[in-house]
C-alpha cells in the first residue's frame, strides 16, 4: 500500500503545475460596467449627499483605491471620501473611513466601531459599516465567539441608531495554493492541510453572517465578490470531499490583498449596493 502511494504521487508529481483555486485566466477590462452606466445622475447625486462611515484596514484601502479608479472613468461619481473619523466631516454628505482595531484581532475590530458609533458617530451617519480582514479569522479562530459578538454588537447598535443603516461584510478571503507539498498532503489523506484550512474557517464564518442577516438586513458579500469571476464562475477548492470558495488568483498579487483587476471589481459591486435603496 505504501509503495502504491509513493507511485500515485510520483505520477501526480510529474503532472503536476502550481495552481491556486479553480478557474481560468482573465484579461482586465477597462471601462466602467455597463451596471454603473445605467445607474441615472439623480441616484448618483443622492448618493454623494449621503453620510457614510466605511472602518477596515488593508483590503479597505484596496477598495477605496477601487471606487477612486472608478470615479475617474465614470464623473458622474463624486463621492467625497476622506480619511478621517472625526465627527465633524459629518456635517456634509461625504464618504469617511478609518482604520479600527488591529489585524488578527477581530474582537478589537467589532470593539472599536462600537465606541466609534458611540462616541458621536451614529448619531450623525446614515450608513455605517467596517470590515475585518483576511488575516482575522484563521484556523485557531472561534468563528462563533467572534459571530456572538458581532451579532450582540450590532443588536446594540441597531437599538441605539435605528435611522442608521448598518451593513453586514462578509470576511475576505485569500488565495487556496495548491502546491506539491499540498497535493501529497491530499493523496496521503492528511486531516490537517495549512493551505486549506484558513480558508475554510472564513467559509464557515461568512456562512453564519448570511444565515443571520440574509433577507433581513443589507449585506455586502465580499467573499462572493473576490470569488467570482465576470462570467459567474466562482474560484473553488476541494477537501473532503466539500467545495469552499477562495480569492480568484486573477485579482489578488499577494494571496491577500486586491490588485487593480480585484479592487475595481469589488468597487464596482460595493457602489452598486450603496446607490441602490438599502
């Protein structure tokens, strides 16, 4: 039995080439989508009046570096956004955000929003919300300790601002790398793959933010987003016998963050939401 596996592997070996997810290549497209030319100036110049607060880290910025290119294609966009939580910047419509909390920890993140809606901020904005980052929900993670929390959290919030409308963001997720190391993890029948694992835990997180909150409440799927191609398919990885959804490799340079390709396509769905009735 043991040497069939060694020549299963060896086989596979010979056959094999680095990947990361499913999925085909992609050519970037350079014009605005045609979802963004439909929308009519009037919702546009709504939009702009609006008071939002955006908290994150990294990938926030990948974003907000996403709507600025879309805005420069399209100019009938003019979001005034501002890197700032200052109370004051609310007096005027205006699209503020800031860093909250530190990466790897998520309860600093859902703590720090919090303080911040309380401290002046909820009472001023009509839209709010923050995103944690891919690095905050890993293997060692208590997906449901960090869920109660937000989900106690946002109960409060909702309480104490209901002309406030609070949208719920998925967990981004990274690349699955399927490297030769990992392909003999998998032959071998290993219950522990390193490569997989961080991933899956995003996946169960993000399932219990949509059980929670779809139907009910806006959500900003980012997860879905980053995993799906233009055409619809979605970048999959396999363990056990269970698809989950990882990062399409085309949009991401580092496993992690959005390039341009990726940030402008989770631009692009974000600003439809957010001009969209909520």
């Amino acid at each position: 039995m043991f040497l069939k596996k060694i020549y299963i592997i060896t086989f596979f070996l010979l056959l094999f080439q680095i990947t990361s997810c499913s999925g085909d290549k992609m050519k970037e497209t350079k014009d605005v989508s045609e979802g963004l030319n439909n929308i009519p100036l009037s919702k546009w110049n709504h939009l702009a009046q609006k008071k939002i607060y955006f908290g994150h880290q990294s990938v926030g910025y990948n974003i907000l570096d996403g709507i600025n290119d879309l805005m420069q294609e399209n100019k009938k966009i003019k979001l005034n956004i501002v890197e700032t939580s200052d109370n004051q910047v609310f007096r005027h419509g205006v699209l503020a955000h800031s860093k909250i909390g530190s990466n790897t920890d998520p309860l600093s993140k859902i703590n720090a929003f919090e303080v911040l809606m309380d401290n002046g901020i909820g009472g001023l904005v009509d839209i709010a919300f923050y995103k944690f980052c891919y690095v905050d929900i890993d293997t060692q993670t208590d997906i449901k300790e960090v869920f109660h929390a937000y989900r106690e959290s946002m109960q409060r919030l909702k309480q104490k601002y209901p002309h406030v409308t609070f949208i719920h963001v998925t967990v981004p997720l990274g690349t699955s790398v399927t490297t030769w190391k990992t392909l003999i993890k998998k032959i071998m029948g290993s219950d522990s793959i390193w490569e997989y694992d961080s991933n899956i835990r995003k996946n169960e997180y993000n399932d219990l933010m949509r059980k929670e909150y779809s139907g009910k409440d806006p959500i900003f799927d980012l997860a879905e987003v980053e995993s799906t191609y233009p055409d619809g398919r979605r970048a999959t990885f396999f363990k056990a016998g269970r698809k989950y959804y990882c990062l399409a490799p085309e949009y991401t340079s580092d496993d992690g963050h959005l390039n341009e390709i990726g940030r402008k396509r989770v631009a692009e769905k974000l600003i439809l939401l957010l001009v969209s009735p909520l």
